[in-house]
C-alpha cells in the first residue's frame, strides 16, 4: 500500500487519481461533491478505503483542478453526469462512492448500475427536496457573514469568492467538535465556480434519482448531524429500501462525517466490503 501513484483519464477527461493499491477485487472509486471542490475534498474519505483494494479518486472535466489540459474536451459540462460512466467502465470491480451531490450526479445516470459491484451514496439524497430543508435550516441558523460572502460572489463569481463564501457557512456544514479540521479541508481546494454555475442553471433544482437499486449492493451513509442535506428523505423515496440497501447514521458527525468520526466510517465502509466478499 502506498500514497497517490498515478493518473490516468478516461477519452472524455474523466480523471482517475490512485490513492493506493492493495490485495483485493474491488476498485473504490470516489466522486466528489460540490461540484466544484474536486476530489481533493475527498483525500482523508478516500484513506478510509485504504486495504480494502484498489482505492481512486474520480474527477469529472472541468470539474476541481481536472481544468486546462490537452486531454480535456471543449465543451466539458455538455458531459455532465452521464461521463460517469467511462469511469466506471475504466476499472472492474468497482465500487463507487459519491459525496452529496457526487452522489446524486450517480444516481442522475441509470447506465452506472450495469457497471459497479456495490455503491456508496455518502450524504447524498434521492432528489431536490434537500433544497427545502436547507434553506429553512440556513434562516433559522443563520451565520454572520454568509449574506456579504454570498452577494461578493454573484458581483463576481470565481475561486477566491466561492472559497470566501464556502468557508463564511463552514459552520453548517460541521459539528462544533469537527469545525477546525473542517475549515482546514475547506481552505485548501481548487474551487471551481463553472461547475457551480452549471449545476446551478441545469441540475440542483431540477434533480430526482434516475435509478434505483434493484439488486446492487447499496451504503447509504451519513453523519446524523448533517445540516445540509436532509437524510430522512431515503426513508420517502421508493426504490431504496430491501436487504441490499443498508443505512448508516454515525452519530455526533455533519455532512462530511468522516472530518468527526473517522474510525466509524472506516468500520462502515469495511462492513460493507465484508459484504461484497460473502456475496
């Protein structure tokens, strides 16, 4: 096992980042949230999966860092989400895990299910609604700052503004006891306002599972604090219940749950490929 070895890209500029490599089947790939933040938001998540076999981290073209090289296509967001697809085709035995709305871009493309072993759907939802109970919870709970952060970024939306204004709500997105560490994560990643911009205009509102699992082995998982998608939405939503479909809540943890419980979410991730094996 060992740290990030290489790279390669699928022919629409989907980036594969290995994380480590070790004795296993399974190839775990991790597909981030935001969009935006690139899978570099996902590093420590990532770790969790390290033993469990061939761990990677995807990012979609244009998406995070994955910008501004040759192998990249003109129109990169046209893809969106549908390229997930080569991703999973560029490996066996994949197990794909996605972040909130990396989860959600999953469950917008029904061709995935053909091509994974198991999936991860961390903080995720099965359609739109989340927005709702989100925007109730940022007026109840509103932070000094988000309203300044939020008009400096639509005057001028770029990196630097989208990581203001990320940072200026940090406290919603994290238990009290995960804030530092949670604010470092935040400040060091490659922010990228198109991809914001383009899920804005033609996904967030619009979003509802295009799939569901009929038979592929499914984690839903999630801190029981998070704030910012709404986790008792699954329990409404046809098609993800069953003895395929397991829920984790780990408790005193937010929407990027593995910044507070870390060993919880490597003992759920193990569960589940403990699972996969028995299969």
């Amino acid at each position: 096992m060992g740290g990030e070895e290489s790279e390669r890209w699928t022919p629409s500029g989907v980036r594969l980042t290995r994380v480590s490599s070790s004795p296993g089947k399974r190839r775990w790939l991790f597909v981030p949230g935001g969009p935006g933040l690139g899978s570099e938001s996902l590093r420590d998540l990532a770790q969790l999966a390290c033993g469990l076999g061939e761990v990677w981290r995807v990012d979609l073209p244009g998406d995070g860092s994955n910008r501004g090289l040759p192998v990249l296509p003109e129109r990169p967001y046209s893809l969106w989400p549908d390229v997930l697809v080569e991703a999973a085709q560029a490996l066996e035995e994949v197990v794909m895990v996605g972040h909130s709305t990396g989860g959600m871009f999953m469950l917008s493309v029904p061709a995935l299910e053909a091509h994974l072993v198991g999936m991860v759907l961390v903080s995720s939802a099965p359609d739109a609604r989340w927005r709702e109970a989100f925007h109730a919870y940022a007026r109840d709970h509103a932070l000094p700052g988000v309203d300044t952060a939020a008009a400096a970024y639509a005057r001028a939306p770029g990196a630097d503004t989208l990581r203001a204004l990320t940072l200026a709500a940090a406290d919603w997105n994290f238990t009290l006891a995960g804030l530092h560490k949670g604010r470092a994560l935040l400040e060091d990643l490659p922010y990228c306002h198109e991809a914001v911009a383009w899920a804005d205009a033609h996904f967030d509102a619009s979003y509802r599972a295009r799939w569901t699992p009929t038979r592929l082995p499914t984690l839903l998982l999630s801190g029981a604090e998070d704030h910012i998608v709404d986790q008792r939405l699954w329990s409404e939503a046809p098609g993800f219940s069953g003895p395929h479909v397991q829920q984790r809540w780990i408790a005193d943890a937010g929407h990027f749950p593995w910044i507070e419980q870390p060993e919880a979410i490597r003992a759920a991730l193990t569960e589940f490929h403990q699972q996969l094996e028995r299969r």
